[in-house]
C-alpha cells in the first residue's frame, strides 16, 4: 500500500488556557487516510518540515513513525 508523509498542525492551549500551535507528522494512504500519526511533537514549524522531508526522503516505514518522532523530541 502505498503512503507518504504529511505536516500536522493543531491548536491547542496550555494549563493557563493559552493557545499555542503545536506541530507533528502523520502517515496517510493514496486515499488520504490517517494510518499513523505523532502529533505535538514540535513548536517550530521548520523543524516540523524537515523531519516529513526526511521521513519521504528516505521512504521510512510507518512503523518507525513513533521511533522517529520520539528521537526526534530528544534531538530538538
């Protein structure tokens, strides 16, 4: 089955109720479906882009994703 990677944006509000957007990845068919995603992974969109680049790039498994995004924490 064929999949790539996509950017995932998300609103989401902190323990004093401020909003902030977070950034992750997601792993989706040809058909658009979600089969795996890691969401809030960084604050920094750029940083967001190049870890999808990456995951295409080098036509990752989806299951690495959760691998990847965890290293990925612990790396930025």
């Amino acid at each position: 089955m064929p999949y790539t990677y996509r950017l995932r944006t998300d609103k989401m509000q902190d323990e004093d109720g401020e909003e902030y957007t977070a950034y992750g990845i997601e792993a989706i068919d040809s058909d658009g479906k979600i089969l795996e995603w890691a969401p809030d992974i960084f604050f920094d969109r750029q940083k967001a882009e190049n870890l999808v680049s990456l995951c295409i790039e080098e036509k990752l498994e989806v299951i690495h994703l959760m691998d990847v995004a965890e290293d990925a924490l612990f790396d930025y």
